[in-house]
C-alpha cells in the first residue's frame, strides 16, 4: 500500500508552522501560493484575498484552512512547545500511515530541528 504523500502544494501551506502566530502577511502568501498550485478549500481564497486593513482575520482563517485540508493540528501556545509537539504529530501520522516518512521527515528537518539550531 502505497502511503500518501504531501502535494508540493499543501506542503507550501503547511511550511508555516507558527499557523495562528504567524506574521499574516506570510499567512496570507502561503494561502495565495496554496491556491496557484491548486490547493482548494474554502477559506483559502478568502485568506489569500485580505487587504491589509483585514489583516486581523489571518490567523483564524489559516486555522480553518488547515482544519479543511484535514490537518487538525493546533499548537501549543509557547513557541517552542508547540516545536516540539508539531514534530510529535508528524511522527505519529508517518507511525500511523498517513504522511509518507520522507515527507515528514522533510517537514520535522525544516519546520523543527532547524529552530532549534
């Protein structure tokens, strides 16, 4: 059985760990590089299509698109906590079959050991 693997774009969209805490305007790229690779969800056009005075949606848009890609993950609030649980996640999804190792190692690398220097 073949174990799913990320599309380049939902890793684009997911590459953004810090999610809610994240500068909105790299929420905001991260949604409209989504949707040029053709990653369709319903929040994401209206993520992608903020004006700088709507900024302060960002954060609770990009949580619902990762809900409607099917990512249920949500961070602890503390920066490094939330690291740490993120690398968590991707290893029991990689332990559970649904995220191919390479991609997740390839996410825990970039997204996780790389903060920690």
């Amino acid at each position: 059985m073949a174990l799913p693997r990320l599309t380049p774009a939902t890793r684009a969209y997911l590459r953004w760990t810090d999610g809610p805490r994240g500068d909105p305007d790299h929420l905001i790229q991260a949604a409209f590089r989504a949707l040029i690779a053709g990653v369709e969800t319903p929040s994401l056009p209206l993520l992608a299509g903020l004006l700088r005075s709507e900024q302060a949606q960002a954060s609770e848009l990009f949580g619902q698109g990762v809900d409607e890609l099917g990512f249920g993950f949500h961070p602890p609030e503390d920066y490094w906590e939330g690291r740490l649980a993120l690398a968590r996640w991707w290893a029991a999804e990689i332990v559970g079959g649904w995220l191919a190792p390479a991609d997740g190692a390839e996410l825990i690398v970039e997204n996780v050991a790389e903060a920690y220097g």
